[in-house]
C-alpha cells in the first residue's frame, strides 16, 4: 500500500462468515455477539492461510450481551437466541443471521429526517440482506483496538466503514431510494449527507485505533445497480469527502465495490483513494486484470482478483493454480498489488484450495514489484 517493494506479492483476502464458521466451528451466536470470540477467529483465520493481514468487519459489540438473552438452542436451522424484548435471532452456521423482531418498522421517504441526525453517532453497520449489527456507543472499536494490539505489527490490519450510498439504501429502501434517484434527487442528496456526516465522525474515531487501513464497503454501487451518472451524482462526492478524512489521519482507505465496474472506474480512481478492491473478473463482474492494471497505472494499489466462486469453489487444484498464476504474472512490475479474492471467500469453498493462494505467492510471487499490504 506504500508503493515500496517486499520480498513478495503480499496475500490477503476477505472472509464470508459462512467460510470462517464452518471452517472453526465455533457458536455462530458467540461468533457474532461476543468481540473476543469473533477476534479469536479473525486470528485462528489469519494463521490458517498465513495471510498478512486482517480485515476487521465488525466491531461495536456489546460486552453484556449475555444479559439481554432469555433462552438459548440448538434447532436444525441453526442457533436461535430469544432477547429480553421477545425478539429473536437464528445464527445458522454458513450464512448470516436473520434476526425477527416482535412487530415490524417502517421506513420513512428519503426526504423526511431530522436534521438533528446529522450529528448523531451510527447505530449500526448495515451488513448485508437487511441485517444491522449494533454498534456499541462506548465499546465501538473494542475489537478493532484488540486486533491492532494483539498484531503488534506484524500484520497489516484493516477497519472497515459503509458507504453512504449504502447506509441511504439501507435506512429508506431500496426501491424507494432507486426511483428517488431520479424522482427526487435532493432529497437523496440531502439524506446522503447526514450520513456522510455521521460516517466521517467514525472513520475519525477509528483512525486512532491504529489501524493501517480503512475499507470503504461500496457494494451497490457497481453498473448492476446505477449508471455512471448516478454514480458520479450519488456516490463520488460522499466517498470523496470520506477518502479525505481517513487520508488525512495517515490511514489509508480503499473502495470495495462488487460486480461490473469497467465503465466507473476512472470515477473510482477521482475519490482520491490509496486503493481499489475486488474488480471482479467475469461472470461476476468485467474487468481483467490486465486491463485494471493498464488503465489505474499505479495511481493506487490494487487488492484483487481472483474469482471466489467460478475458481477457487468450482475450479480444480490444477484449475486454480493456473488461474493465480496468471493474476500474479499480469500484475508482474505493478508497483502495488495485493493478491486476494475478488469479494468474500466463498462459504463452502475447500480449505486446501484457499492455502493455494499462499503457495502462489511463495513460488510466483517472489520479487515481483508490490506493495506491503
């Protein structure tokens, strides 16, 4: 990320929770709600594959959560906890929780919010498929702080923050927020703002954690959801502002955006950011790498692209170590490239043909131009 030159191309990928509960084995309810469970993992993880680095994707966990839980067992769908509320959640152990509350909520139009929100701390991290994992207002980054402690340096080690775009999508609707676009543009606007304000008074706060990096999770703002104009109108300035914030504090930040990004990937390059992730290569997205490579010309680091499914689930050991092969030779002289999966590791992908990415580098990777990661 430094653009100097080690002894390799560094290795580092991002796990699904699906991967890392069924490769440990550990409670999927303690995985998710207790920090050092979930810390341990990151750490059991990291030496499994001997990545050099750690993404920490959760954090704000509530230290007295055992106290909030009325019953607990085991059901053929998973672990389900029942909460003091009457609400319960079901931690099934290769996908993510799914959690039902005692009566449903409504959201609001993307043009009616307080605008005391602004300055108001994030409540939570808008994960995936409608699940928000809380963040804890005095324990926010208590497993971010252990991770960087425990490293003590000798991994690289990354916090992550959420787009405003996807915080907008999240809080109001999809679809409501996806005609807005077009309907009523400064509302969106006007939303993405308080947003903007309230992820940037975290990023600032996790900064100081002494983290390396922050991820810019980015995931709808990929070409399978809004053109390049809504994606220079709705997302560039937002991430810009946040890009800025976290360069400023000395941490690098980089965008995590999934699927066909080709026709915004200059617009990507113009946040500022130190670099880019995924650029998934087809089916799932459409970028080469070659191509990626030619185009960013080491005006950021690169942190990609092997394909999770179609490769390294589906593909063979002989199938997966040509595939890597070719990533590392085609980004041979780049001054910045991070071997790792496109997105997530996929859950059931075999845990031998995730070391194989570690040998790759070993062998290929060896006195190529990169970047520590």
């Amino acid at each position: 990320m430094n653009f100097g030159t080690p002894d390799r191309v560094p290795v580092m990928c991002q796990f699904s929770i699906g991967h890392m509960l069924l490769q440990l084995g550990v409670s999927p309810a303690d995985f998710w709600c207790d920090a050092g469970v979930y810390v341990e993992s990151l750490f059991r993880m990291r030496a499994m594959y001997d990545f050099d680095g750690i993404l920490v994707s959760l954090h704000g966990h509530d230290p007295a959560w055992r106290s909030r839980v009325v019953s607990r067992r085991e059901t053929a769908e998973g672990e389900v906890l029942v909460w003091v509320d009457g609400s319960r959640t079901v931690f099934p152990r290769d996908e993510l929780p799914r959690h039902i509350p005692c009566g449903g909520m409504q959201a609001s139009p993307p043009g009616e919010h307080g605008e005391e929100e602004a300055t108001s701390l994030l409540e939570y991290i808008p994960v995936s498929q409608g699940l928000r994992f809380a963040i804890h207002p005095v324990h926010r980054f208590d497993a971010l702080e252990q991770v960087v402690q425990r490293s003590a340096g000798r991994y690289s080690v990354h916090g992550e923050v959420t787009s405003p775009f996807d915080y907008v999508l999240d809080h109001y609707g999809h679809q409501a927020v996806l005609l807005a676009l077009l309907d009523d543009p400064s509302s969106v606007k006007r939303a993405l703002a308080t947003f903007t304000g309230r992820i940037v008074t975290l990023a600032k706060a996790m900064c100081l954690t002494g983290v390396d990096a922050i991820k810019i999770s980015s995931p709808y703002a990929g070409a399978g959801f809004i053109s390049p104009g809504c994606y220079a109108e709705f997302v560039l300035p937002y991430e810009r502002e946040l890009v800025q914030v976290i360069k400023e504090r000395g941490v690098k930040a980089y965008l995590h955006t999934c699927g066909a990004i080709r026709d915004r990937l200059e617009l990507m390059i113009a946040s500022g950011a130190d670099g880019i992730e995924c650029l998934d290569p087809p089916p799932l997205g459409n970028m080469e790498l070659s191509d990626a490579l030619r185009v960013i010309g080491g005006r950021c680091f690169v942190k990609g692209n092997v394909d999770s499914v179609n490769s390294l689930l589906r593909g063979t050991p002989a199938d997966i170590q040509a595939d890597l092969r070719q990533r590392l030779e085609a980004a041979t002289g780049f001054p910045g490239f991070i071997l790792s999966t496109a997105c997530s590791i996929a859950p059931r992908v075999p845990r031998e043909h995730v070391m194989l990415l570690r040998d790759a580098v070993e062998t290929v990777g060896r006195g190529q131009q990169g970047h520590d990661a």
